[in-house]
C-alpha cells in the first residue's frame, strides 16, 4: 500500500511502531510530514485505540460469561 493510501494511524505504526510495509520510510516519512502529524498524536492515538481494544475485549467475555443455571424445584414424591 502507497503512503499517500495510509491510515494517520497506519502511518505512525509504521514509522514508529514497527509495522510492516513495502513502502521506505522516506516515503512513509514525507506523507507523515505533508499531513502534519507529530510523535504525541501518534502516541495519544495509539493508547486510545489499545485501550478501547482491552475494554470491547472484557465487555464482550463479561456478556459472554455463562449465567449459572437457576435451580429446578423437584417435586417432592
């Protein structure tokens, strides 16, 4: 994927991340620089997102805990 077809995000986990790409990091860097991104965004995002991450993760274990089985009253013979 060209730089110019990068995230904001896919950008700065590139540059500073390391994520994988075909592209150099003169290429990544430039379209870094023309959109005006700094290193603080990009780490202000990055925790913003992984934090968001971790809690969707225990929301959806929490709704998919199993509810314990409510008592059957058996009659008495």
């Amino acid at each position: 994927m060209y730089a110019q077809q990068m995230s904001n995000m896919q950008l700065c986990e590139t540059l500073y991340y390391n994520r994988a790409s075909n592209q150099t990091r003169v290429a990544i860097g430039a379209e870094f620089n023309r959109r005006g991104l700094n290193k603080r965004w990009c780490d202000k995002e990055y925790k913003k997102f992984y934090v968001e991450k971790v809690v969707d993760g225990l929301l959806s274990r929490k709704e998919q805990a199993p509810t314990e089985p409510a008592a059957t009253i058996q009659p008495a013979i």
